[in-house]
C-alpha cells in the first residue's frame, strides 16, 4: 500500500520550487542590471566622440553668423563704392 502524502513534506517540496523559481529570477535581473550598467558606461564613454554639445554648436554657429556677416558687409561696401 501506498502512504498517503503529509502535509509538511507537500509543503517543503512546494516552498523549495518557488524558492527555486524566484533565486532563478532574481539571478536573471541581477544579470540584466549588471549588463546594462556595462552598456551606459560603454554609451558615456563613446558619446563625446560621436556627438557634439549644445553649447560648442551654438559656439561654433554664432562664429559662422558673425563670419557671414562680415562677408556681407564687406559686400555691401562695395556695392555702396561701386554705385558711386
């Protein structure tokens, strides 16, 4: 004759696979988040060099205005001295 199953021992066996379950899950978040602690220090270090601040293209905008605007004026001299 079979024995009938107690209680404790369904309980154990149920409390070891769920503890199982969730060590597993918990393994595989720890993993995530250990990866994508690599992949943003990869993206901080390479961001420099593959895109530029806001304040060196303003920078570097306002040195380009201020050149074609001394083109201009330079044209507009001697479209004034020309008219003479």
């Amino acid at each position: 004759m079979s024995q009938p199953v107690d209680t404790q021992s369904l309980i154990n066996t149920g409390l070891s696979v769920f503890l199982t379950v969730l060590g597993w899950l918990a393994k595989q978040l720890w993993d995530a988040v250990a990866k994508l602690r690599s992949d943003l220090h990869e993206l901080e270090k390479d961001l420099p060099k593959d895109y530029v601040s806001k304040d060196d293209f303003n920078n570097t905008m306002k040195h380009i205005e201020d050149m074609f605007q001394r083109i201009y004026d330079k044209l507009e001299n001697k479209a004034d001295k020309r008219g003479m």
